[in-house]
C-alpha cells in the first residue's frame, strides 16, 4: 500500500491521539519533552495506551512545575528520548494505518518531529487531525468561547478532565474526538477522506452572539 486509504470510514480508522509535556513551548527554543501519553482507538473502543516520562538533560523551568506537576526529581531516572520514541513509533504503528490526532498539533508534532530530526530517523508521513481546528470548524461562539481543551472537555462533560499531564489530557482529547465525530454526522461526513474535505472548507465561526 502507498499511503492511508482515505476511503476507510470513520469508524473503522485507528486513531492514536497524543499528548507532551515539554520543558517550554518549542523544540527551536531549545526546549524539550519530558513525558509522552497516547491512546490508540479505533471504533470507538480504546486499544492501548502509552504513557512514558523522558528525561530532557536539561533542568525543567519553575513555572512548567507549577503548571504540570513535573518537576527535576521526577524525571532524573526517566528513560531519554532515544530510549523511548522507538517505542512511541512502534506504538504509534503505520503511516499507512494510523491516523495522529493532538489537541493543537502543531506544537506536540513539532516536538515529535523534532524528535526525529535529532535521533536522525525518518518521521512517518502520518495523517494528523488537530482537534481545535476540527472544534473550531464545528461549533459555534454561542456554544465555546473557545475550543481550549478544558473549555471543551466542560462543554462535552468528558470523564476524564485536562490536567496538564500528558495520558490524562490525551485520555480527555479521546473523549472530545468522539463527541466532535458524532457531530461530524450531521454534516455528512463519514470517511476520513470526508473529513479531510470538511477540514480544507472550514465553516468560519460566527461572532458569539451577546
């Protein structure tokens, strides 16, 4: 096969939905991972997880302590990022069976193909959904002010809340992914070449009504 078939319906699609916390907001600023969750779907059904701290050789700034609760001690023994994204990869599986999804993927995949750029390998060519501009397409400014995961995880009145930490906020973009998919039936979207599609005609959103 050379690449994702678009064709598959929603449903029968492998998702694996990702989430970092990094010791700053950019590979470029020098900044780095320090913890890695995931969550392999397809159908609905969750068919594992990846949870793993990774070491950053480099001191975590205060402030990402107080904002996520890791902090210097808790990764001094964690695996490095060679150890552990060879293991992320092989979770991950195919470019041509797995589609990425992260809550504002630019920035988790950009510290994945950061990643990749200095252990030297190849980033797979993943399909990637980015559940903000998939949120941002669907609901109104009557429904969110705006489609940050904790806003929405309210709004869908998910299980599992945002917490900073990577397996719980991946756990809790699983949960808003379905609900923005049992929306996406009313716009007649049910491959995920159709949603591709609804993705590149992105509905604008109207101005919250006050």
């Amino acid at each position: 096969m050379d690449g994702f078939e678009t064709g598959k319906t929603l449903h029968e699609t492998t998702f694996v939905v990702v989430d970092l916390e990094t010791t700053g907001a950019s590979p470029r600023s020098g900044a780095a991972i320090t913890e890695i969750g995931a969550v392999k779907i397809r159908g609905g059904i969750v068919i594992g997880e990846f949870k793993s701290f990774v070491n950053p050789l480099a001191p975590i700034p205060l402030y990402i302590t107080e904002l996520t609760g890791i902090d210097n001690e808790m990764v001094r023994l964690a695996p490095i990022i060679d150890e552990v994204f060879p293991s992320f990869l092989e979770f991950c599986g195919s470019e041509t069976e797995t589609v990425l999804v992260a809550h504002n993927a630019p920035f988790d995949i950009g510290f994945l193909q950061a990643a990749c750029r200095e252990l030297e390998y190849q980033w797979p060519k993943f399909k990637v959904v980015d559940t903000v501009r998939l949120a941002r397409s669907i609901l109104t400014r009557d429904e969110v002010m705006d489609c940050k995961l904790g806003t929405l995880a309210i709004f869908f009145n998910t299980q599992v809340t945002p917490t900073h930490r990577a397996l719980d906020d991946a756990q809790t973009t699983v949960e808003v992914l379905h609900a923005l998919f049992e929306r996406l039936g009313g716009f007649g979207v049910q491959t995920f070449g159709e949603l591709e599609r609804f993705g590149r005609k992105r509905i604008k959103r109207e101005p919250r009504l006050i």
